[in-house]
C-alpha cells in the first residue's frame, strides 16, 4: 500500500512563495487615489476599510465628513461599500490612511465654481460673526461674507442663525478664498424690478465727500456729488442731511458689480434747482423722468438724419422700378 501523506518536507511552495504570489496579484496604491473600499469594522474614533490591500486601510473620524461629526456611524456602517480618497503612503505595519472628507472637498469646490458660472443665488445660515464680517457654509466649505457685503439694518451678532440669500464674489480654492456677497443678491433681486428711468423715493444713510447713499427698499445706491445738480457743489451736505427723504432717478443698475446709480440732476427743471429748493424738484420729479425716458428712447439727430435719408433713397428706387417701361413691338 502506498502512503499519500506527505511531510512538510516535502511541500515545495514556502511562506516566500506565498508573500511573492501576493506580491503579483497586489494593487499599488499611491497617495491621491480614489479607490473602492468596504467597511468591515467600526472603531471609537475611526474605521478599517478593506480596499484590496494585504493590511486593512484605516480612515480617522476626522477624515470621515467635510462637516465636523461625533462618532464614525454618522457617516459609515459596516458592510458600506463607497469611494476613498488614500492620503498617506503606507505606515511600518503597511497599513494605509483614507478620507472621505478630501472627496468631499474636491467636489464642494467644483460645485461652488459651477454655481459662480451659473451666478447662482445660495442661501446659507451664519454660523458665526467676526470684525471684518460674517462666516457661512456653502456645500460644506467655509465662506465669509464682508461687513460692507451685508444689507441689514441689525448688529451683526444678531445675524448669527439667520439665513441669507448670497452671491459669489471669489472662488478660490488654491488659496481656499470663497467669499460672498449678501448686498450683491438683494440688489439683483431688487433690479429686476428696477428700470433704468424711473423715479423712487429713498432714505439718505451716508454721506460721503464724494456722494450719498441712498436706501430704495433696502438696498443701496449711489447718487453721485456730479449728479447731485447741474450747479457746483462743494460736498453733499449742503443739499442733504442723513434720514432725509429724498427723490431720485434711476441712471444705471450694474447687475454684475452690484451697483446703482441715482440722479437728481437729471431732475432739475433749472439748473441749481436742488441747491435751491430740493421740495421743487420732487415736485416735478415724474415729468422730468419721462422727459429723460423720452430722450433716451429717441435716437440722435444725425442718426434720424441718415435713417430718413437711407429711406428716401430706397422709396426713389422703388419709385422707378414701378415705372412703365416701353417697348418696341
């Protein structure tokens, strides 16, 4: 009878055969790449991850969300299969550390670009408040709005918890600047009920050596000293004092850059009229904006001149074409 059993001095395939089999069949994985990976245990403060590695790869709490989280089941169960990002190299033990978060980041940026593409409206909730301004999230990243970029009559410690309608005004991820503007968004808002032309009546709320700023249902325009009168004027005080109720014409809305532009000059029956007696010039507000309306709606002479001429030219030839012609039979 012949024995099968073989002894262990017999086995040709050793422990360096087995790690150089493992070695052939072994996915390199770098730092920057995004791999599959499933989860197969939680821990109190992270998780191990089987992506395909000899050694499990592990993802600390602090890499798990883009938001700020407690514990690792907020965002991963056992048994998930989802995308990785691999942030180190492999550690002594061969072990590899992942994020989520470094994903999730990457595609914030994206969309907060394709959003400025789009000159989208957000809307965010301030979550805290410092001297320059106020800090929101936008798809998870840190934005800050500037004080000057915040529309609102209350403090802004009181704005903590309120949310507001944003427009972007940076989107920078190299140097990780994404700023907004809450002014820009109520502007917009109010422009597109706003005609180049026409009269409305606002609060004088600054007053500036180079203009007053005008608040017209709670945004701001400009009405700038050289379109104050047709009259020389030193600084805008001598017309207006801040509170005053004033009436103005629309000049120009800057949707792009957030901006209004107010004139009383364009209102003055007489030159000097404001610096006189502003109450006359209110008075007659809406007819001297239908007369600025006019004009602008009417092309310039030389350009009546040329169209009338063009008109003419093309009747006389029509004229002569309609003409009977003989001829010989």
């Amino acid at each position: 009878m012949v024995n099968k059993t073989k002894t262990s001095a017999n086995v040709s395939f050793t422990h360096a055969d087995f790690a150089a089999l493992l070695d052939k069949y072994d996915y390199h994985f770098s730092p920057g790449d995004i791999v599959a990976g499933t989860v197969f245990s939680l821990e109190p403060r992270g998780a191990l991850i089987d992506i395909g590695a000899k050694t499990a790869a592990y993802i600390p709490i602090q890499e798990m969300s883009i938001n700020r989280i407690d514990q690792p089941d907020e965002v991963l169960q056992n048994n998930d299969t989802r995308e990785f990002f691999i942030l180190t190299d492999e550690n002594e033990e061969g072990q590899l550390t992942l994020s989520i978060r470094r994903i999730e980041y990457m595609r914030a940026w994206e969309r907060v670009r394709q959003l400025q593409q789009e000159d989208a409206t957000v809307r965010s909730l301030i979550f805290a408040t410092n001297r320059g301004g106020a800090l929101v999230r936008i798809e998870g990243l840190r934005g800050f709005i500037p004080g000057s970029h915040i529309s609102t009559r209350k403090a802004k410690e009181e704005l903590v918890g309120e949310e507001l309608p944003l427009k972007f005004l940076e989107v920078d991820e190299d140097r990780n600047r994404l700023v907004l503007s809450h002014r820009r968004a109520l502007v917009e808002r109010k422009m597109n009920k706003l005609e180049v032309g026409e009269v409305v009546i606002g609060v004088v709320r600054g007053i500036k050596p180079y203009g007053a700023f005008i608040d017209i249902g709670g945004v701001s325009g400009l009405l700038h000293i050289s379109e104050i009168s047709h009259d020389h004027i030193d600084t805008p005080h001598n017309v207006f004092n801040v509170n005053d109720e004033v009436k103005v014409m629309i000049i120009d809305l800057d949707a792009e850059r957030g901006r209004i532009s107010l004139s009383t000059k364009q209102l003055e029956a007489e030159p000097g009229d404001m610096v006189r007696d502003p109450q006359v010039v209110y008075a007659g507000a809406e007819e001297m904006a239908a007369k600025y309306r006019e004009q602008m709606n009417t092309p310039p002479a030389s350009m009546t001149v040329a169209i009338t001429t063009e008109v003419a030219v093309e009747e006389s030839v029509e004229v002569e074409m309609q003409e009977p012609v003989e001829v010989e039979v």
